[in-house]
C-alpha cells in the first residue's frame, strides 16, 4: 500500500516524463491513483514507462511535447485532455544543463538552457492554467502546478552558470504565477531539489570528485528519486489547499 497523498481523480500531466525524475514522478502519480500524461519529445520513450504503470493497475496515456515550442505543448494538453479528462495538477519538470565556466560557454548552449528550463516551464505553467480555469478552478480551487527547481535556486553550483540562473528564476515565477492565480483557483509552489542519485550521474558520484562532494554535504550522503515523491504530490493534492507560492527545499540540508 502506498503511503503518498491521494490523488484518486485527480489527472497529472508530467513534463520531462522520459526518464530520471520525470519518470519517477510520473510513476508515483500513478501509485498515488492519479492518471497520468506522461509528456516528453519523444513518444517512443514513453512506451516502458506507460506499460510499466499500466501493469500495476494505473491509468496513464504518452503525448508528445516539446516545452519549447508552444503549438507542441497545446498539443500535448490537448491529447491528454481528449484520453484522460481535464488536466488540474501538472509537473513542469522539463529541463537540461549545460556544464562549463562562463567565459567556456558557448553562447548557443546558454540559449538552450534558457529556452528549456525557463521559458519552457514558463510555456508549460500557462498553458496548464488556460486548461485549469476553463475546467472550472475558480469555482473548484483545484489547480495545481509544481515547477521544479534546484539547490541550484539558492546555492551556487560551480561551472554550472546558465544553470544557476534559470533555477533562481523558475524560484520568482513560481511566486509572480501563484500571485496572480490565486483567485483563479491555482496553486503555484516550486520544489528545490538537492543532488540526487539517479542513472546518469551514479558512476560519477562513486568518483573521488563526487565522494568529496557528498562529504561536504551536512549528512554525508546524496538523495534517491524517492526523497522528493512525498511533498511533490502533496502539493498536487486537495490537501494543499491552503499552500501556494511556496519554494521548499527538498535537499537534505544541502543548501545550508
């Protein structure tokens, strides 16, 4: 039995669903009873993911969206709307990095970095609100949104610029949306995430770089995907009724 926040009726459109942390929410979701649109580029990715919920007695259906192209993520709401119904908590989760010293970064891959992790969340958090305000939150106060950010939103990462930045700044839309949403019946929070292990990042982190890293950490230890599960679909429950434009950092005390 699982010990998340019920999200039985509930629909969760995931961004970034493919792998990693999108996977892991997506996969969550479902576990918690929710149906779940799993979003990413590329639909043939999706397919282990959906079969895998399927399999355990859940409900999820794959869209393809690209966060940076508009028409894409209004086409991407749309099929998850036209299989599932209307779509009241989502999970812009999509996003990349683009490691290097500023001076060593190309200025292409500082654009990237914006375009995905800024202005596709901010894409993705719009749309989300279109659809959740014809669906009626106004009246029902059940919009949820959930952006995710980083340690990064606070802490300085080392070469990790274009990273750092639109992490601070996926912090601030996050609280400017949950203001201006309120009386649309929307809940705009943002979770920070510390390091995290997870399939591509593992082998590095058994490194003496990445040991050293993890002994500079308060407790000595890296986070699993799981750490984050409990609060993330809290905040897409009822039960948050009350909690918007919050930021909660979710790193085991990394940031400090």
């Amino acid at each position: 039995m699982s010990n998340f926040p019920d999200l039985a009726g509930r629909v969760v459109l995931v961004t970034g669903a493919s792998s990693g942390l999108g996977a892991h929410f997506a996969r969550s979701a479902a576990a918690a009873g929710a149906a779940v649109a799993l979003a990413a580029r590329r639909v043939d990715r999706l397919a282990a993911l959906k079969a895998q919920i399927e399999a355990t007695g859940g409900k999820a259906v794959a869209v393809a969206m690209d966060v940076e192209d508009e028409a894409s993520v209004a086409q991407g709401f749309d099929e998850a709307q036209a299989a599932l119904g209307p779509v009241m908590s989502v999970i812009a989760n999509a996003g990349m990095n683009a490691p290097s010293s500023a001076l060593g970064l190309p200025i292409e891959n500082f654009d990237q970095v914006v375009s995905v992790n800024l202005r596709g969340v901010f894409i993705t958090a719009r749309e989300a609100a279109k659809r959740m305000i014809a669906a009626g939150s106004a009246d029902s106060g059940a919009g949820r949104i959930v952006l995710v950010g980083s340690v990064g939103s606070h802490r300085v990462l080392d070469k990790l610029v274009a990273y750092n930045t639109t992490k601070a700044a996926v912090l601030m839309m996050g609280k400017a949306l949950a203001k201006e949403w309120a009386l649309k019946g929307i809940n705009v929070n943002t979770i920070c995430p510390g390091w995290i292990k997870t399939e591509l990042n593992s082998a590095w982190l058994e490194t003496p770089a990445g040991q050293a890293l993890i002994g500079s950490f308060p407790r000595k230890r890296v986070m699993e995907p799981a750490d984050l599960a409990d609060m993330t679909l809290f905040l897409l429950s009822d039960a948050a009724r009350t909690i918007t434009g919050g930021s909660f950092e979710l790193d085991d005390g990394q940031s400090l």
